[in-house]
C-alpha cells in the first residue's frame, strides 16, 4: 500500500468515528462490551454464527438494560434508544460499516486468524480491527492480516460493565493512531485504559494467572483444602474471590490456555500450567459453565456452589481440645499489642510480657488506645473497653506466664531468638499449656524442637493489624498433637477469626502465592513492560485488588518482602521465586518503603 493510499487514522483519533463497532463472537465478553458500547451511545452490530447465541445476547441487553431502569440509572427512553442501537447478524458481512471490529471469539488462534482474513476482505481500508485475546499474539494476528498497522488488542474485563480497566495492546506493527483512537474511545467509554506492549496475559492476567496457577498447584499438592486457600486470599489480602473460585469463573480451560502462551513464552515454571488444569479441563470440568471445576455447582452456569464430597463436614468432628482461660503474649510491638487486644475483647484474661515492665506497660497504652477509637467509633461500649484493659496484665518477664493455659509470641522475625524464647517457655509454663508463634515465614518445627514438648508446640499466624484482620493460619507442625490442634482452632472461634489449616512450609498459604505475585510485578517493571502506575492501576482496576503491587510492597516493607522471597526460594528452589534485583538494590540502598520514605514511590516525611 503506497503513501497516498494509507489511511490517515488521526482524524479517528479527535472526531467521534468510531461510532459504529461490531463485535464479533456474543458470548458473556461479546455481550458485556456491546452492552458498554450501545449504553454509550454507540451503534453495535453483533456477529455470531449460532443464531441462539446472537438470541441470548439481545436477551442479556434487555435484562440488564432493565435493571438500569429499576436502579434509576437509565429513563426508559434511554432503554429503549440503547436497544435499538444493538443489531445482530450470523454473517461477517455484516461488519463492512464498522469503524471498529471487536473479535471475542474463543482463544484459538486458527480461528481468530480465519475472522481477521474473512474481515480483510469485507471492512473498509481505514477500518481498526481489534481482538480480544488476552493470551494469543497480537503481533502474529497482525502479521497474518493484510492491514497489520490497523491491528490491536482491546482487553476488557469480565464482566465488562463494571470493569473499569481497558487494557490496550499494540504490536511493533500497529500505527501510534490506531491506538490512540481507541484508547480515546475507551476514556469515552468511562473505562480507564493502560497502554501495553503485546506478550502473554498483557499486565493484568500475566500477574494474576501465574497466581492463580499456584494456588491450583497448592491445592493439587493437598496443602490445603480448597476452602481454605480462598478463604486465607480473601480474608488475608482482601480479594474479592479466592484463586479456586476465580479459576472456575474464569474457566479451567480458559486458565490453561493462558498460562500454557505464557509458559512458552517466559519458560518459567511458576507459568506452566499445573496439571490439575488440564485434567479438569480434559474431563470437561471447566467450572462453573459445566457446573463443576475446583467446586461443584447446583447447575451449569450457576455461581451457587453446592455440596460435594469435599465438602467440609456441617459438624466439627474434631476433638474439643483443651480448655482455655488464660492466655500469655510475648512481645511488646504492634503484633504482640493487637493479638493481646483480640484475647482481652473476647474475655480472656492475658499476661502481656515484654522484655522490660516499661515495654509492656507502653504496649498496653498502645492497646488503650486502640480501644479507645473503637468507642469513638461506635464499635463498642465503653464498659466493654474497660473490662478488655482490667483484662491485660503487663509483665517485664515471661515468668508472669506460669499459669495460662495458651503461649503466643509475638516477637522478631529471627529464628535464634524464637528459639531461646521457646526454652523459656518450656521451663516456665505448665504442662499441657500449648505454645504457638505467630512467624510468618520460619520453621515452626525448629520452635518445636527447641521444646521437651513438641507435639503442644503450633503455629497462629494472625495478620496485621491483628483486631481488624479475620484470618489466622494455623499451622501444624508434623509433631503437633490433635488435640493443639483442636484446641487452637477452638481458641479462633473464640476470638472471632477464620482458621484456615496448613502444613508448615515457607510462606504457608497467604505468604507462599501473595509474594510470587509480587516478584513478578518487579520484574514487569524490571523488562520496562510496563511502569509502577499502570501495574497498580491494572491490578486494581482488572483484579480488584485492594491495592496494587507496589503500593503493598511499599506498606509491608521492602526489607520484609525481600526476606520472605529468599525464603521461599531457599525451601521451593524454583529459579521463579529468585528475588527480583531491583528488589534487592532497593533494600541495599535503604529504600525499604513507606517507613524510611522511600521505596518503590517517594513519600511525605513524616512530622
């Protein structure tokens, strides 16, 4: 094509074309962007070769359409003017008006690469093309049609009415314009949109897939059940759904797809895909479409999860355990002040003991304070913040623990010093008084062993702040006895928290997939894939993360993420799990985060 006949695509960039756009496959994505485009007053024609499928997408639009109406967010004439905008055909002939074509047909690039050829000769020159894959090549779709520079990637996500986050993604051969034209249709659209470069999984799901790979994997192993690896994501990093339940949505085989471009590009083995992928996918158990993948459902299509034989037993069949009055926390810091608060506010009477009587003294003004923002806060009464603190004794030695019928501690993340500090509690506490720590990455059979009393020794990682945060790990050691176990979990329920059961191993559950996932997010800054704010932005938007990667690493501390990466990659030795260098430079360089002022970002020096 000569320089006088190439389409000049900037005025597509500043007028209001792109006003008519078809999409071509009406399955839940198809229909969710028709029904974003049509409400924005956009012209859609919908293509699909299955008459019903085109039947249930204008069914779909009618139906939530309708509720727009009830919830006062559309009159009815704006209703009524949006469904008269959605036309649908079984024929690709039908999109030779269209200023943009959307495919959303399955990921197979065979087939994707049949519509582009198909559209080649049925669309007009100046005409953008689009696919929606999220894990084939843009690159290679491009290179295959007769129009590369006006081929781009537009990654919604599902569902893409209230998905903010538009992903848009161009190859070497896309003209700057094309995307540019887009990307200002998205804004219009009221999405926020990043621009990416073409490799598997773009941002967004090449930071989530290989998360949800190895949960899939954890499950797989019997680490855990998979209740309890979403429960612990969930409540421990306040995810909108746990990886398992996400996988299902999502699709088993949609997952495997994914991960299997982005292991054949990255030949990292956190991407290849587990096998559990492929053998629920294989069996034609896909999630929650076929009604059943990680879970079962009560019928295909559902989100209602129904009981299987994996299912957790209504009744707790375990033994009671031991009983439980007293409780010692050892330490005098912000973990140690907020596990003691929880104790005290569920009627235990607690031994706060530091290393001096001052140290815990401060700690409990800590806690009363604490308690006091409750009341402020309505949250409880001021008797009841009165009875808490009566609650708490503070002591300068772990002698005060002779008594309590429970021993957490709570102090430096240093392996030597939980060890004498387990010594002690051999010598001081009862028999029978169990013994927990609440390490979020050490060994809790070297605290054991440290002990004539292993089988009462168990892990309780609870998370920070510890009063607001529901989850505890609760981690048996291959020593510990039934009824510790029992007992511990009895204790959480107690003091209102989820237990979830793991074994211990490096990073249990929350730790051993929340910090892969961060590590990859550095290195997608390290290859210059993308910047700090778009992976943010991307995590955030098409994630529903509470937070994005780089702000977490910032909040945790870029000294403390560092040491759990080396953790897990001394105990797994998956050359993935390596520290990412720019983490490590960071640390050297003393940029540890939010509480030196400078980590990933810079922050405000505190007054």
């Amino acid at each position: 094509m000569g320089p006088q006949s190439t389409p000049d695509l900037s005025t597509q960039a500043s007028s209001p074309s792109l006003s008519t756009v078809a999409i071509v496959g009406l399955g839940t994505m198809g229909t969710g962007i028709a029904e974003v485009l049509t409400r924005a007053g956009r012209e859609v024609i919908g293509i699909d070769t299955d008459e019903a499928a085109a039947r249930r997408a204008v069914s779909a639009l009618e139906s939530a359409t309708a509720r727009a109406v009830q919830r006062e967010r559309l009159t009815e004439r704006e209703r009524q003017d949006a469904l008269a905008r959605f036309r649908t055909f079984t024929d690709l002939q039908a999109a030779a008006d269209a200023d943009l074509v959307i495919e959303v047909v399955p990921e197979d690039y065979e087939l994707k690469r049949q519509v582009f050829a198909a559209l080649d000769a049925v669309v007009r020159p100046d005409t953008i093309l689009a696919t929606g894959t999220n894990a084939l090549s843009v690159t290679r779709l491009a290179a295959d049609s007769q129009r590369p520079e006006r081929v781009l990637g537009v990654h919604f996500f599902n569902p893409a009415p209230a998905m903010k986050l538009v992903e848009v993604v161009s190859s070497v051969l896309t003209a700057p314009t094309a995307v540019t034209a887009v990307t200002e249709l998205a804004r219009d659209l009221g999405k926020d949109p990043i621009a990416v470069g073409d490799r598997p999984g773009f941002v967004a799901d090449g930071l989530l897939f290989g998360y949800l790979n190895q949960a899939a994997a954890m499950y797989e192993s019997k680490y855990a059940t998979r209740e309890d690896i979403d429960a612990a994501m969930r409540l421990g990093c306040g995810l909108p759904m746990g990886p398992l339940a996400l996988l299902d949505l999502i699709g088993v085989d949609t997952a495997r797809t994914v991960l299997e471009a982005m292991y054949a590009e990255s030949q990292d083995r956190l991407h290849a895909p587990a096998p559990i992928l492929g053998q629920l996918a294989e069996a034609g158990l896909t999630g929650r479409k076929a009604g059943r993948g990680f879970y079962t459902y009560d019928a295909p299509g559902s989100g209602t999860v129904a009981p299987d034989a994996e299912s957790p037993a209504a009744a707790d069949e375990r033994s009671a355990g031991r009983p439980v009055s007293g409780v010692g926390v050892a330490g005098s810091g912000t973990m140690a002040s907020g596990i003691a608060e929880v104790f005290a506010k569920a009627g235990y009477k607690v031994v706060l003991a530091a290393r001096s009587l001052e140290k815990a003294e401060k700690a409990k003004a800590r806690i009363a304070k604490s308690l006091g923002r409750s009341v402020d806060k309505g949250r409880m009464t001021a008797e009841a913040r009165d009875a808490a603190l009566a609650a708490i004794t503070p002591a300068g030695s772990l002698d005060a623990f002779a008594d309590v019928d429970l021993a957490v501690e709570a102090v430096a993340e240093d392996l030597a010093v939980k060890q004498e500090l387990f010594k002690t509690l051999d010598k001081v506490c009862k028999p029978g008084a169990v013994l927990a720590t609440t390490t979020s990455s050490l060994p809790v059979v070297a605290c054991a062993r440290a002990t004539s009393r292993p089988q009462d020794v168990i892990g309780m990682h609870f998370f920070n702040p510890a009063p607001a945060m529901k989850l505890v790990e609760v981690v048996r050691t291959v020593l510990t006895a039934d009824e510790v176990h029992a007992t511990v979990r009895a204790v959480c329920a107690k003091v209102r928290k989820h237990p979830v059961d793991c074994g211990d191993r490096a990073g249990f559950i929350v730790n051993a997939l929340l910090f892969p996932y961060l590590n990859n997010a550095i290195k997608m800054v390290e290859e210059h894939y993308a910047t700090l704010d778009e992976i943010d932005a991307a995590m955030k938007l098409g994630g529903g993360y509470p937070m994005g990667p780089f702000e977490l690493l910032d909040v945790v501390g870029l000294d403390v993420s560092l040491a759990i990466e080396k953790v897990l990659h001394a105990e797994f030795r998956d050359p993935g799990l390596a520290p990412a260098p720019l983490l490590e430079h960071l640390v050297a360089a003393g940029c540890l985060g939010r509480k030196t002022g400078r980590g990933f970002r810079e922050y405000a020096a505190r007054r």
